[in-house]
C-alpha cells in the first residue's frame, strides 16, 4: 500500500487553460483552470502568459509562490488524459 501523500509530479501546458498533470499514482490527468478562475487571486491566471508561468513546488503546481490548488483538488476535478 502506498502511504506516500498525492502530489504532482509532472505539469504540461496543454492549451487555453488547460494542463496535463502527472500525480504520484501514476495517473495522468487534464484539469481546466477555467473553471476556478473567477474568484480571487485566482483571477490572475486568466492572464495566459501569467499562467504558462507555472513551477511544481514538490507538492503542486504554483504560480509565483502565491497561487496553488491542493493535489486533491487537482485530481478530484480533472478527467482522465486521453
């Protein structure tokens, strides 16, 4: 059984806002940041070039050390990567 926390381990720019992420588990899986940024400081990612600027920070995807959804969240809202 693993007992390792979910993190992703992988980001890929898809297109729009649209990201291809890998989790811990192996899984690949396309979360569609449209969806979250209307509200906040999430609102800053509907600027494009502001979102293709992401890093991992060994536990999620982050933007400028001020924007990231917890792993969970990222998994439990995402569909399967064709």
């Amino acid at each position: 059984m693993n007992t390792d926390f979910l993190h992703v381990t992988n980001a890929e720019y898809v297109s729009d806002y649209l990201l291809k992420l890998t989790f811990s588990t192996g899984e690949v899986r396309v979360f569609d940041f449209s969806a979250v940024f209307d509200k906040g400081i999430l609102t800053k990612l509907q600027d494009v070039e502001y979102f293709k600027n992401y890093t991992l920070d060994g536990w999620t995807v982050d933007w400028n050390n001020e924007i990231g959804l917890a792993p969970e969240y990222l998994y439990e809202h995402s569909k399967p990567a064709a």
